[in-house]
C-alpha cells in the first residue's frame, strides 16, 4: 500500500533536475586514483552521468569524506 508521503516523495525524485558535477576543471588522479580536484574516484567520475541523484549524493558525501581526510578546513 502507498501513502500519499511515498507518492509524493516519488513525484519529487522523478521531478527533481540531476544534481551537478562537482568537477573543478583541475583533473589529475593521484595514485589511489582519486581526482586531487573533486576527489572523487575515476570510477565515480566515469559512472556520474548514469546515477540517479541518490547515487550522486552518496558520491558526494564519499568525495567529502576523502577530502576531509587531505584537508580539514572541507
């Protein structure tokens, strides 16, 4: 059975514009191939456009984790 909550949240998702590329123009892979500028790795740069934004945000919160870890002022 869907709530109308569930509906609503699908309708938001298939309405929702694809979240952004967070790509600084400054694209070297270091040796545990993580881009120095995004920080995320090749995979997740080469796969961005076929995730959803549930996907992507999960990236985004991995390339965070990671910059964080180079610098913690992120």
């Amino acid at each position: 059975m869907t709530t109308d909550y569930q509906t609503t949240q699908a309708t938001q998702a298939a309405e929702e514009k694809p979240l952004k590329s967070p790509c600084v123009s400054i694209c070297a892979l270091d040796e545990e191939d993580v881009c120095v500028g995004c920080f995320r790795t090749a995979a997740e740069i080469t796969h961005w456009r076929s995730y959803d934004n549930t996907e992507r945000r999960a990236v985004l919160a991995l390339a965070r984790e990671r910059a964080s870890k180079v610098n913690p002022f992120f």
